[in-house]
C-alpha cells in the first residue's frame, strides 16, 4: 500500500515552508534531491536503477509528485524505497507545503537519501523551492538540443542535468557536445552527466555524484 | 521580423474570449487547430513538414507560444507562414486573450488554416480553451505508453494524437499497440496517427485528416 497525500491549496508562504523543510532533512542528516524533467524523459527510470544500484548500502526515500496515477509510486516501492505519493490533483507542479506533509509520512531519521520526483513539466515546478538540498534536472537527448534556450529557468535552476537516453545519440544522429553547448549557453555552471538508464552507461557518474554530495552535506 | 507579441495577464473570462476567437475564425473560414504536446514531442517538425506539404495549395498562418525565444517562429516563418509569436513571459500554456491579439496581426481572409502551437507542457493548456476548432496531440513514442494514464485531462482534450517518431520504434522495442491501447484507455473516442516527421511516414494522413476537416468545416 502505498501512502497517498492530495495536494491542497495553501496560503502560507512556499518559501517559508520550503525553508523549514530544508531544515528538517539537514537536522535528521537526510541529504535530498529534488528531479525535474519533462514528461518521459526517463526520470522514474533512472530512479529505479538507481535505487536498485544503492540500496541497502543506503536507506532511501521517494516522495513521488503525479497528476493523477500511483504507476511511478508502485515502481519505485518495489524497489525497497520508503515511498509516499503526492496526487498533485491536476496541479502542475509539487509545492513545499504538499512536500512537507510528506515528510511526515517518512521515518527522516532512518533515511540517508531523499529524492523527490516533481510532477513531469519544464515550466511550473521551477518557481517552488520544495526545500531538498540540490535540484537536478533529466535532460532525454530525444527532446533535441534545443530545450535549454527555450525553457531557461529549469535549466539556470538546477546544478545538475543528467542528459538521458544516449543510447539513442547514434541513432538521432546528434552527439553530446551539441547538448553541453546549448547548456552552458544558457547555464555555464551546470554540470552535465550523460547517462543511458537502458544501458547503464554513465549511471555510476550519478551515483558517484550523489555519495560526493551526501558526503560533503553531512 | 517576427511580430512578437507579449502574454498579459487579463481579468477576461478565458472561455468568453475563446467562444470569440472561435467566432471570428468561422467569419473568416478559417479552419483552425489547437496542437499541445510535451516539450521535444517533435511539434515544430510535423508543423514544418506540414507547412512544406500544404503550402502554397493552402495559405497558412501559425500562432506560436513560446516561453522565452522566437527560436520555433523563425523555423515555421521560414517555411511561407503568416507567423506571431506570443511571448508567454515564463506562463506555461496560451491563453484566449493571447490569441486574439495575435489574430488582429493575421490576415484572416487570406488564410485557410491556422495552427496554433500552444507551450510545450502536458498540464496546463488544457484548461484554456483557445477558440480553436480542433485540439491535437503530439505524444512520441519516446515518452513511453504510460503517457495518457498519467496526463489523462490532455488526452480526453483532444481528438487527435499524432504519436510521432515512429521511426524508433524498433530501437526502443516497443509497438503501436501498446500506445492506442493506453489511449483508447483513457479517450476511446480519440482518433490515432502514427506518424514520423524525419522519415514522412504517416504524413500524408495528417495531411487528409487536415483536409477532410477544413472540408466539413466550411
């Protein structure tokens, strides 16, 4: 059974409540993610690789945002994630409210790692802070090299994007520097991980770069 | 030049505004549709391949929302469109109120077909009806089947998808069947076209449903 929590309309301050979300996981040691991408970029795909890959060396919790389904929610509990769902309602993005009620429903003290999956969109979600630690972003090189120019703010508001699916560049016929350029165009300091979940090609990077980043968060 | 015009934010009812847009553009005879996706669907392709087939049989214009750039205007104004960009400010979706002020800067009369093509995004243009006769849905294959179960109010919104990239079909093991049954699921009244705007498959029948369309409609 997995626990599901329906987003209401708040009046306080998202940022305020973001705040004290983030305040939350660093004094339970959590450290947290929050993923963003456009619809089918892989992002539930690379979380249960990625669950598969570091549980239990870590205890890991998944707050899941969807419009209207628990599909990703069952995906990553089989995975052996503490997962709780947020049914955004139809809204297009998670807010910091609706993540704090989730934390609630996690054990934070049990936890090492959390990682929010936002609701599918490259617009709404970038204006609510959620509180996690590092905002990443999945990037699928079938969207085209384009997506930076025309959704700017994802991508200036993230640290990372991991630029999906290359196992497909080959037959796109495009290759990752025409990705990198169009990103550091519009975010020089945005570090970019190429990774295939289908292949596993360059999933150790990411994995890597979360036990850096947990590491120097504690 | 591109006439590139700037998103307000209006107190107008949208549905007023809209049922006005849809009355002007039955004044003029001009057969217009509504296209929605989510971002790197391969909208502005069909729309360039579109414009390639059908112009100049047909005049043609293009509304094209856009957040931030004039990138996707100029691929389409290229092709022999009457063009304007609406500037949606970092909004996620058009709006009537923004159609209408760029269907003062086309020339109605001169058109037969208007495609506008909303912000890439699966949630929030579905609740803003533009006056377009006809909403339609580009959804790749890349995104995976479990699309409309995720996004169902986009789904059940339109009477057309065009299910595009057809053409990684193959690569990515997956059928056509597994696409229509997931929509039909969701919309059993949504008409489906299988389509590839790199290799031309399936065109044509965009183009005829195009055709047949602006047919009953005059």
């Amino acid at each position: 059974m997995i626990k599901v929590r329906l987003m209401q309309k708040v009046m306080e301050s998202n940022d305020a409540v973001a705040a004290e979300n983030a305040r939350k996981l660093r004094d339970a040691a959590v450290f947290s993610v929050d993923m963003m991408s456009a619809p089918g970029s892989g992002k539930t795909t690379i979380l249960e690789r990625t669950l598969d890959a570091l549980i239990p060396a870590l205890t890991i919790g998944v707050i899941q945002g969807d419009v209207d389904t628990t599909r990703d929610a069952e995906r990553v509990q089989a995975r052996g994630a503490q997962t709780v769902q947020i049914n955004t309602g139809g809204a297009c993005h998670l807010d910091a409210p609706a993540v704090a009620g989730a934390l609630e429903d996690l054990d934070l003290d049990a936890l090492d790692l959390l990682v929010i999956e936002n609701v599918g969109n490259l617009i709404c979600p970038t204006g609510f802070a959620l509180g996690a630690h590092e905002r990443v972003m999945v990037l699928s090189v079938t969207e085209g090299a384009d997506k930076p120019e025309k959704y700017p703010a994802m991508f200036r508001s993230c640290s990372l994007a991991l630029v999906n699916k290359t196992d497909l560049l080959p037959v796109l016929g495009l290759d990752l520097e025409a990705f990198a350029e169009e990103i550091a165009r519009v975010n020089p300091d945005m570090q970019i991980l190429p990774v295939s979940a289908l292949t596993g090609e360059g999933m150790e990077d990411w994995y890597q770069w979360l036990r850096d980043r947990m590491a120097e968060g504690q």
